[in-house]
C-alpha cells in the first residue's frame, strides 16, 4: 500500500527525514487498513461533506494544500532571513491533517456520510490520535491539532499558520 500511496501523493517524497516521511506513510496505512479502505475508496471521497456537489476529490485537496503549503514556504525562506520552518514537520502536518477523515467519513450505497466515529470525533483528534500513536514529533501533531477550527484561540507555529491558511484558501475557493 506504501508505494500506492506514494503513487497518488507522490508529496510524500518532499519529506526529507526518512523516519518522518515512513511514520506519516504509516499513519496512512493504518487509517486506510482499519476502516477496510483501499485507495480506490479514497479516490472517490469528497474533500468535504460540508457542501453539495463538491467536485474536488479528497485527494486532489489534501495534494493541493500541500503544494501551497511548500510554495508559501519557499517565498518567505527566500525573502526573509530570519523565517525558520521547518519543511519536514510542515509537509508532514499538510499530508496528515485530514487522515482522520477517513474515520470521518462512511461509504453507504456509493456516498460518503458522516460515520459513527465522526459524530462523536472530527479529525483532527483522530489524525492527532493515529500521528501519536506511529511516534510522530510534537510540531507534527500540533499542525494536524490546530489546523481548523479547534485551533482557534491557540497559539499557532509558523507550519501550522501556513497549513492553516493553505487550507482554508483551498476550502473556501472550491467547496
């Protein structure tokens, strides 16, 4: 599944740290393996459910936010000296902040619903929950934890007011 994976997000491969990069690819396995996924599955999913007719797939939005995620990184290293991100924990935290929706998120009939475990957790607790569980760093965690609106009134990084921002652009010009 690994090199599937890497196949349809091929950002995994941004990650420099070895370790960082298998620990976030391991965290997507698991999430996919113990909801009976596979990657068909999570092509079809819809970035959201908090809107009709969403033409943007799941993983079209988490490449994309991603991708900005690096740009915006890019320009402000090469225009300010003193800006001090770190890429790894930026594009980890981009690739993981919505691998909880895959436990969000039920397949019924052919359409993507609310689950049951989605009631009860968004995904930030469940994508903070699984990067925990694989040995992921803190500054990791803390993107997938304050990226929405559970983060609202926390002090953010500079990686997670970048994620942050990407995501939202993503969310509010295509949904």
């Amino acid at each position: 599944m690994k090199d599937q994976l890497i196949e349809i997000m091929p950002e995994f491969l941004q990650i420099k740290d070895e370790d960082v990069r298998n620990k976030t690819l391991a965290v997507w396995e698991e999430a996919l393996t113990t909801k009976g996924w596979t990657i068909e599955t999570l092509q079809r999913m819809p970035f959201t459910l908090l809107a009709d007719n969403v033409q943007v797939s799941f993983i079209e939005h988490v490449r994309v936010v991603c991708q900005m995620c690096i740009a915006i990184k890019d320009v402000l290293v090469k225009n300010y000296d003193h800006a001090e991100i770190n890429s790894d924990h930026l594009i980890a935290g981009a690739m993981l902040a919505d691998v909880g929706k895959v436990w969000e998120n039920d397949e019924v009939g052919g359409k993507f619903v609310k689950s049951l475990h989605g009631k009860y957790l968004r995904h930030p607790f469940t994508g903070v929950m699984l990067a925990h569980k694989h040995g992921l760093p803190d500054p990791v965690l803390h993107v997938i934890a304050v990226h929405s609106k559970e983060g609202d009134g926390f002090k953010r990084t500079p990686e997670a007011i970048i994620f942050h921002h990407a995501d939202f652009v993503d969310f509010d010009l295509v949904r």
